[in-house]
C-alpha cells in the first residue's frame, strides 16, 4: 500500500473546492449566456492538472498530464451523455432520483468509453 | 448583503463537492498505477451536479432539467478542451503554454456551441434556454 501524503491531500481539498465555488461565482455575477457557459467549466480537472504540476517536473509532468488528459476525455464525454440524460431524467422523475440515475448513467458510461478508447 | 448570506450554504456544498473529487482523484493516483485511469475521476461533473441540487431544492425540477441541458454544450466544449492538451503537449512540448492555449479553446467553443443551441431551439422549439 502506497503512503499518502497528508500534506498534499490537505493541499487539494480546499484548491479543488475554491476552483468550484470561484466558477460558480462567476457564473451567478455574469448575466445571460456567459453564466450558462461558466456551469460546465472544467474546474475539477484544472485544479488536478496543477495538482501534478506539484508533484512532477519537466518531461514527466507533460508525459503525465497526457496520460490524465486522456482518462479525462473518455469521462467528458461521459459527461455530456450524463447531462442530456439528466435533462431528460429529471422532468420525468423529479431532480433528486433524476440525479442520481444520470450520475449512475455517467459511473456506467465513463469506464466503458475508457476501456474502449483504451483498446484502439 | 442579503445575497451573499443565501449563496453561502450553496458555496459551502459546492466547496465540499469540489473538494471531495480532486482529493479522491489525488488518493486513486497514488493507489492505481495507470494515470489515466485516475483522469475518469477528474471528469466528473461537480459543477453540474452542485447546481441541478441547488437548482432542484430551492427552485423545480423543470429550472433543473434546464440547468443540465445547458450543462451538455459545456461539455462539448470540454472535450474540445482536453482534445486541445493532448494534442499541444504532443506537439509544443510546454505545459503552461498548452494549458492556456486550452482554456482559450474551451471559452471560445463553449461560447460558440452556447449561440448555435440557442439559435436552434428559438427556431424550432419556439422557446428560449439559457
């Protein structure tokens, strides 16, 4: 079993939850069709790329940021499924189980796109 | 003054959801040696999901289903972001370069994708999703 490092876990609960709450912010105070862009920013993924950029260097940190950029692109397009399945799920069971099934959906969707892409 | 105080148990879920996802993807790096594997995690739609609660407990499901369709074209613009990094780091070999490169690709898409929706649902659905 691998030593997680306490320090670096502490460190990125609060940048991953700034980068949420900051585009959030952003998109409350920005009016119309900027605020609807805002929702989907990739805040998760920002704050874990700068997370590698602490632990590697150089060479190794573009080898992998590419590696982490392409698990990312399968989840992403699991996501857009997740989002229009949501859409859909939500005005036929209400937001709460209309959620979940979409969140369900995305568990399912995203490491099968991975394997997927994986494989080709 | 009023405002802040109703946004703050909202910011607070939305830190809390944020939070939990880059730190889980943090602990799946350390546990699963294939990287990109742990990247699924970094996908996951916190934002989204944030808001449809928010939208979904203090407002209807209808204003959250609308929240999640307008999700979708930010996700689009996603991919169209992520597609960018893969392809810069390969090619420029600098990180900062290729993650500002990224976000300029991901606003300019997302901007773009946003009016073509709209346009089209004012045309053929008659009404207007923001």
């Amino acid at each position: 079993m691998p030593n997680i490092d306490l320090l670096a876990f502490l460190f990125r609960f609060p940048l991953g939850g700034c980068a949420v709450a900051v585009s959030t912010l952003a998109a409350k105070n920005s009016k119309g069709r900027l605020g609807g862009i805002l929702l989907a920013f990739p805040a998760v993924y920002l704050a874990t790329v700068l997370g590698l950029s602490m632990d590697f260097k150089g060479s190794d940190l573009l080898f992998a940021t590419a590696q982490l950029s392409k698990g990312s692109f399968a989840g992403m397009a699991a996501d857009f499924f997740c989002a229009v399945a949501a859409s859909f799920l939500i005005l036929r069971y209400g937001w709460k189980l209309g959620l979940i099934l979409s969140l369900l959906l995305w568990a399912l969707i995203a490491p099968l796109l991975y394997f997927i892409s994986v494989c080709f | 003054m009023h405002m802040i105080i109703i946004n703050f148990r909202d910011l607070c879920l939305r830190f809390i959801l944020g939070g939990a996802t880059v730190a889980g993807c943090f602990v799946l790096l350390q546990f699963i040696p294939s990287k990109s594997f742990a990247g699924l995690l970094a996908a996951f739609p916190a934002i989204m999901s944030a808001s449809v609660i928010i939208a979904g407990h203090f407002g209807n499901s209808k204003q959250a289903a609308d929240i999640a369709l307008g999700a979708s074209t930010g996700m689009l613009a996603c991919i169209s972001c992520i597609l960018t990094v893969i392809l810069c780091i390969e090619h420029l070999k600098s990180w900062s370069i290729s993650i500002i490169i990224a976000l300029l690709v991901w606003f300019l898409s997302a901007y773009l994708l946003n009016y073509l929706i709209n346009v089209f649902l004012e045309k053929y659905m008659g009404a207007v999703h923001v």
